[in-house]
C-alpha cells in the first residue's frame, strides 16, 4: 500500500490474495464504523489539480446520517456543454463557487482520520483519484482511509436477474432508494448511502458484520460457506486454540490466535484462499475452543494437539517427533548416521535437528566429503587386514581410507565430530573457496548443489545452538512485557511447563507459577521431553528481544556460542563466488 489503507482496492480488485488484512490488527463492527459517502462532478477530463466542479459527501454511522458536505467548486476554466447538459452545471455557477483549495481542507476535515473511518464511492477508483490529484497539485498529504467501491461490491451481491447491471440508478431502483441519482454530487451521494445499507443487510446473515469481513466480500465466496459464520459465535475473544470438527466427531484442524473468535470468522470470508482449508470449512459442523493464559501457552498446545491428534487438513508440525539428527557412530573406525534418537549425554555432539531427512543427507554428505570421512556400511576392524584393498574413493581422495590405513585415517573423524560439536570455521573457509573455484569454472549447478549443502550443515548448527541450552537445563523462568503487563513462562528440559500472566513485577507471579507448574524429569534422548517444534517455539520466545531471564537451572549458559554459526552467511542461488560469502565478525 502507498499512502491509504484501500479497503475498497482490495474489494475491488479480481483478487485479495496479494493484501489480505491483517486477523488481529482490525475488528470494527460494521455498526461501529463511520462510512463516509463521497461524490463528484468534474470537468470530464483525467484526474488533474482542478477537474473538480462538484463534491457532496454524506456521513453515516450504525444506519443514521451524521452529517452532510455539499458544495460547487470553481475550476478555474469553463464548464464544457456535455457536463452541462449531464449534470445542469453551468459556467455561471460555477464561477460564484470556492476554488479547489478552499473546499479541499473543509472535506478532508470533514471526512476525518481514525481506523473506523471508510470513504465509500460508487467506481470509487474515478473519485478517488480525483481527490488525490487535487490534494497532490495543493501540496497535501493524502490521508491513511479505507476505501470502499460499492460497483465492486454489488457485483457479487446482486445476480443478472435482479440488477441487470452496476450503474448508480439501476442499484438506487433495486435497492428502493429514497433519493434517485441525478449526476449531482449530493443526490447521487444520499442514492449511494441506501445502496450501501442495502447491500450491508444482504450480507449480514452471510457473517458480514465487521470491517474485516467487508474487505473480502466481494471475493467469490460460496454462500454455504459464509453462511457457517456463525460457528464462531461464543469463542473467546483472547489467546487459545481452536479445533475444527468434522460430520463423525473427528478434529478435521487445529489452529491458534490471540483472538480466537476473530480468527475463526476469517475462515468464512474470502480472506481463506488456501483450498485444502476451504474444503476443510465446507466439512465443519462446529468448533471448539480452549482459552489459553498467553499467546505462547496456546502456539505450544496446538503444536501438541498436531501431534497428538493428527489432524488431516493440518500438514505443518505432523510428525514434530520424527525429525532427524546426524551423528558419528560408535565403532573403531567410526561414519555419520542419521538418527531419530540421541541421547541427552550426547546431544552437543550431534548435529540437529534437520527439518527433513533429505536436508539430513546433504549435510552428511558435506561433513563426509569435507572431512574425507568413510560413508561406507561395512563394519571396519580396528586394525585393517593384509590382504584388504581401498575403493575408489580412496583414489579419487574422497575417503581416508581406514580399511588400509588405520592410523591415518583418525584424523577423518576427530574433524568430522568437531564440525558436528559446532566448530565450522575450517569447514566454512574450504567450503567458501571451493564455491569461488566452481564459479570461476561456470560449473555453477555443481556450485549450487554444494552450496544446498553448506547451507543444510549452518542452519542445523544455528538451530542447535539456540535449542542446545534448553534441552539441557533442568528450569528456566522468564518473563517478557506484554502491554501493561507480563507473560511468564517456566521452561524445563525443553518443554513449557505452565504460563501465568502478572500485571505489576513478575516476580511473585513466578514463584506462584513454579509451585504448579508441570514437574517435567530429566529425559534419557534428546527432545524426550517435548517435540524439537516447542522447544524451538520456546527458544523463539525466550531470544526475543523483550524477553528477560528470572532464573536458570541448567548444564549449559543459556547464550550463544561467541564463534556461532549465526556469523556465516551461505549466498544465495544466483550468487557465486568467495565475494558471495560472508562471515560476520571474522573467522
């Protein structure tokens, strides 16, 4: 958006997809809103500083007309005989009316600032920009105002058969306006205001019935749909988690909102493009809500509502427990693994979690060739055999061999397990120059397919490095400003064990919480306690800017590593080259 919140752009554009409102910034009732009626009469031409000969405006509010702006304006240059003969302007009258710069300031007062204003125009891109024009040539600032085009609106309110189409009077005559058009600014304004009130009764039983809503009502919405609205009536209107059920009882969704009945009204609107979702809401017979403390509390519920329930229509955070770690295993000559289950003794040596298995590959695949590490199945002997050959890794000086060479080949893993503990400098610089060699030769699908890989390792070890200390503290109390107040949370190996919410120091409210929260045990493999999923919500929550420790009980400092792996910056996909990459604050 430029300079205005276009309500009425949104409306009337074929699609919404690209600006949706915001859920939780808006929640005007349509009844609460002050619509703010304008029309104008011009000199026929393009918008310009002065083609404006006529402005009328009407403001209502909940169905009652609040006040009326009505005025002529002298344009400066005679009337042409076509809008004469159109609207019964004539030069004469014109030439006793204010100038542009007289009415303009009057109107803008009179249409007002505020987030429940909306100016409202019948093809409202024609008077808008009129008005723009003439603001821009007197040197003011266009004010932040929803718009509304009611031509937009009324094309998916009225069918064929009953508004043959969208011109001002045939909707005044549909509607039963009490004041017929007459191309003169006020009259056609009061026709617009019935014509809007019309409409707005239409949609009202469609769910309709605030600012938000009326922002995508003129997106093609099946009626069946808008019309189950009303599913979201009783929901809190705070933080918590709402389930979406299905004919036969079962949880079809889950989702999460600070303002659960707001977000759920969403998803009869055209603000819900996504088809999975829409076929989700043809299938719901009702939803059900669990009020939530705070806004964390309820992120960590439906993350284990997913998991717990497996909801069918909800493809994020499905099978949170299943992500992948990579190891080295523990044999006399020892190779990665890619595993589902690390021990919490072992969790610092590890790499992980990885969001797939396939970015799990890469990264092994990285480390192994980095490191020039076996990736061979066979289990090895500790002292190789006479009569044992090296593979053809060896001789591509991929592999250090330690089926023929044993000693030399422990260097391979000492550097291997290093890079996994989180010691990546070596593996950034090599990486780094051999990215800038590829690219030199124009073997750049070979530098991207590395760079994919580089990428894998740096993000597993930054995901890490913030889960690390979590994972490994037995309690962590925190606090972070929320408003006027504080939202509290207690942390234990990983897993929010209890919220509360304090309004004056957070201090007693924290130690109230600890008395009931969730005792949560040391667990035997890392993550046992929650999913990597909540424990990375937590971390996001507890890294936060505005976040503040009360009280840690842990193995490991609740910070960041000084030489993290948050200083190296992999370049992007058309980017090739050692100039590509960065590493912040020097190696």
């Amino acid at each position: 958006m430029a300079d205005d919140d276009p309500l009425g752009a949104r409306v009337g554009r074929a699609s919404t997809r690209g600006a949706q409102l915001a859920f939780d910034d808006l929640g005007v009732p349509l009844e609460e809103a002050s619509f703010v009626v304008v029309d104008l009469e011009t000199t026929g031409g393009r918008p310009a500083p002065n083609s404006i000969a006529d402005i009328g405006a009407v403001r209502v509010r909940g169905g009652e007309t609040l006040g009326e702006f009505a005025t002529l304006v002298d344009p400066g240059e005679p009337i042409p005989a076509f809008i004469t003969a159109l609207t019964g302007i004539t030069t004469a009258m014109a030439l006793s009316a204010p100038r542009i710069g007289e009415v303009l300031p009057s109107f803008m007062e009179f249409l007002g600032p505020g987030p429940d204003t909306v100016l409202v125009a019948h093809n409202a891109a024609f008077d808008v920009g009129h008005l723009r024009a003439a603001c821009a040539g007197l040197g003011m600032a266009w004010p932040k105002v929803r718009v509304l085009d009611t031509v937009k609106l009324a094309r998916r309110v009225f069918t064929r058969d009953e508004a043959p189409n969208v011109k001002l009077s045939t909707l005044a005559r549909v509607c039963r306006a009490t004041v017929s058009p007459t191309h003169r600014a006020l009259d056609d304004a009061r026709a617009t205001v019935d014509v809007l009130h019309a409409m707005l009764a239409r949609l009202g039983p469609l769910g309709v019935t605030h600012l938000e809503d009326l922002a995508s009502a003129a997106d093609p919405v099946p009626a069946r749909r808008r019309g189950k609205a009303h599913l979201a009536e009783g929901l809190p209107h705070s933080p918590g988690v709402y389930r979406f059920i299905g004919p036969a009882g079962d949880v079809l969704y889950v989702g999460t909102s600070a303002n659960v009945h707001r977000r759920v009204r969403q998803y009869f609107t055209a603000a819900e493009t996504r088809r999975r979702i829409a076929e989700m809401v043809d299938l719901a017979v009702r939803v059900e809500a669990k009020p939530t403390a705070t806004v964390l509390e309820a992120g960590v519920l439906e993350l284990r509502d997913i998991a717990r329930l497996d909801p069918p229509y909800n493809r994020r955070s499905r099978r949170p427990d299943r992500l992948p770690w990579l190891v080295l295993t523990e044999e006399a000559h020892p190779r990665l693994s890619i595993t589902r289950a690390v021990p919490l003794d072992r969790v610092a040596d590890a790499l992980g979690p990885f969001p797939s298995q396939a970015q799990a590959r890469k990264a092994a695949r990285l480390v192994a060739d980095d490191c020039r590490l076996r990736t061979c199945t066979a289990r090895l002997p500790a002292i190789p055999r006479a009569r044992a050959r090296a593979c053809h890794l060896c001789e591509l000086g991929r592999c250090s061999a330690p089926c023929v060479d044993a000693e030399g080949a422990r260097r391979a893993p000492q550097e291997a397990a290093a890079i996994l503990a989180g010691a990546c400098d070596g593996l950034w610089k090599r990486q780094t120059a051999r990215l800038a060699a590829l690219a030199e030769l124009e073997r750049f699908e070979q530098a991207g397919a590395q760079r994919d890989r580089l990428g894998a390792v740096l993000a597993a070890q930054r995901r890490k490095e913030r889960l690390l200390p979590l994972l490994l503290s037995r309690e962590i109390v925190a606090a972070r400003r929320e408003g006027s107040g504080w939202q509290i949370a207690a942390i234990r190996y990983g897993r929010l064990a209890g919220t509360a919410r304090a309004q004056a120091h957070p201090l007693g409210a924290a130690e109230a919480l600890l008395a009931v929260a969730e005792a949560v045990g040391r667990p035997r493999l890392a993550g046992g306690a929650a999913h990597p999923e909540e424990t990375e919500l937590l971390a996001s929550w507890l890294w936060s800017r505005d976040t503040r420790l009360i009280a840690v009980s842990g193995e490991v400092p609740v910070a960041l590593p000084r030489r993290s792996a948050a200083r190296f910056r992999v370049p992007g996909p058309q980017c090739g080259g050692e100039a590509a990459c960065q590493a912040d604050g020097g190696t």
